[in-house]
C-alpha cells in the first residue's frame, strides 16, 4: 500500500514562498515512488486566501488528492532533547506523522525532540536543524528528510553539512530550526538535554 505523500508551503499575502523547491521534492518523490514523469504544476492548484499567514498542505500520491489552506500559528520551542531512534525512516514526507508523534508523547518533557540516528544528529520531528559553531552555520549531512528550507539554504551558501555528533552541541554558541513554514529560526533562549 502507497503511503500519502504531503507538501507544506508557507503562505503569506496571498503568495508562495520557495515553490521551485516544493515543486523539485514533489517531482522528484512522485518519480521515485510511483515511475511517473507526468508533470503536475503546483502553482496551478495553489489559489490561496490574498491576505494572512497560511499553511498550505497539499496531500498527493501520483496526483494531487486535496489542496487545503490553514491558518498557521508556529509552535514555541523552549526545550529540546536529543533521543536515539534509528527505527524512523522519513526519506519522503509522508502525511502520516505518527512515528513522531510518539517520541513526542514518550518524552512529554521536552517541547521538540531531536533524533539521533547511528550516532549523529538528523532532524527534529517539525525541522531541519542547524548549529553555529562561531564561525559557519552547519546542518546535519544525513537529515531524516531533504528540507525545502535546508536545500535554499544550503544552496545560497548559507549552511554547510556537516556530521554532527550530540557531544558538539557543547561547541555550538546558537541553534536554530528550519522548514517551510518557520524559515530560519534561531532559537534564542532554548534548554538541550
């Protein structure tokens, strides 16, 4: 059974934001899980509300299923805790979220978790992360998946990867999280257990 595959696209004044990296991921996931090289344009099936912040949550297999629009609040994030799962697996963005909403309920503690895999640093269960080392912004080299904020960034030059042990956070003087919807945000008064 084909799992529903999900794109999240940061809507604000009616516009939005980082499409062609949207559009890259939802070419490239379609392609490598269902063979199809039918284009589907995105922006054809985005009609956004013109005014507002909106989370826009489109939900595809090989073709788009339902386009839908959500006003968006983001989530605080005060506290963080690094745990090892090497069980999740999430090369695709997949709607069904419940293998992160698990590690957030077994650690109610904590406000986001970050997942350590084989010994190094991948994701969040909401973002893509980065540390600041005092002199270059890194990102982990394997994530949990491919970020359409990560790509930009990686690609303007602002971020390099890097593997990222949990022994460095000590060596990191900033933190910050990155997706579609948050952008770039350094996390500036944040607790890592």
């Amino acid at each position: 059974m084909v799992q529903t595959l999900l794109e999240t696209i940061r809507i604000e004044g009616g516009r939005a934001h980082n499409l062609s990296y949207h559009q890259a991921r939802f070419d490239k996931s379609r392609k490598a899980l269902f063979g199809t090289n039918t284009p589907i344009d995105l922006q054809k099936h985005i009609d956004p509300p013109k005014e507002g912040l909106y989370r826009c949550r489109i939900l595809y297999a090989e073709n788009i299923e339902s386009v839908e629009y959500l006003p968006y609040t983001p989530k605080a994030v005060n506290t963080l805790k690094v745990v090892t799962d090497d069980t999740i697996e999430y090369h695709y963005k997949y709607a069904d979220r419940a293998p992160f909403t698990a590690l957030l309920e077994t650690h109610p503690d904590a406000d986001e978790i970050i997942i350590e895999q084989n010994g190094l640093l991948t994701d969040t269960t909401i973002a893509n992360i980065a540390l600041y080392d005092g002199n270059r912004w890194l990102t982990p080299r394997t994530p949990l998946l491919e970020g359409t904020m990560r790509a930009s960034l990686i690609e303007s030059g602002r971020l390099e990867t890097a593997d990222i042990r949990k022994s460095d956070l000590v060596d990191c003087t900033h933190v910050a999280l990155m997706n579609a919807m948050i952008g770039f945000k350094i996390l500036k008064q944040v607790t890592i257990t």
